[in-house]
C-alpha cells in the first residue's frame, strides 16, 4: 500500500482540519491504488486490441508470398501472351505472303487476257533494245 507523505498530512491539517486531512490522505491512497488496476486494465485492453509484432511480420510474411505468387503468375501470363502473339505474327506473315501471290496471278492474269496490255508490253520491249 502506497502512503503519503508527512509533509501533505500535515498541510491538509492545517487547511483543511483534522478529519478532512485523514479523509483527504485516505481518498489520496485509494486513488493511488486504483491507479495500478487501471493502469493493469488498460493495459490488458491494448494487449487484446493492438497487434502483436509476431502478427504483424506474419501477416507481412503471408502478404509478401501473395505479391511473389502474383508476380509468377504475371510472368506466366506474359510468356503466354508473347507465344500467342508470336504465333499470330507467323500467321500473318503467311497470309501476307499469299495475298502477294494472288495479287502477282491477278496482275499476270489481267495483263494476258487483255490484248492492249500485250502489245503495249511488246512496243516497250522494242523501244529498250
């Protein structure tokens, strides 16, 4: 039990009177008491609400492993898309290639099956040589 000191004592007595000085000093002790529960409460309270370090690391350590499993998953959705994209070129490339085709048979076609074309085409072979 915590006391008060003589000094306090004696200065309520003086202001206060003799009864009023030992109620002052009991209600002083009381207060002082109440003070560890409380402060004993309180801190149980905050040990219930806050979080601990040991939770907040393992709470970082679970959200890091989510963030490199995202990361991995990112990386293997861009491979995929490269390869499709890859893939898609190639096929392009192979179209273009045979629409060149068909156009120099078409050009070739008009070019035969129109008799101006032709002669036009011989009278420039002339004029070169």
């Amino acid at each position: 039990m915590a006391t008060v000191p003589f000094e306090l004592y004696e200065l309520f007595e003086k202001k206060l009177g003799k009864e009023e000085a030992k109620e002052a000093i009991k209600l002083i002790e009381k207060a002082k008491e109440q003070k560890s529960v409380v402060k004993e409460e309180v801190r149980d309270e905050l040990r219930k609400e806050l979080v601990t370090k040991e939770e907040f690391f393992g709470e970082t350590g679970k959200l890091r492993q989510e963030m490199e499993t995202l990361r991995k998953e990112m990386e293997t959705i861009r491979q995929e898309l490269k390869g499709e994209i890859k893939a898609l070129d190639e096929r392009i490339t192979g179209e273009i290639k045979v629409l060149r085709i068909l156009i120099y048979i078409t050009l070739a076609t008009v070019i035969l099956m129109n008799k101006g074309t032709i002669e036009y085409i011989v009278n420039l072979f002339k004029m070169i040589k």
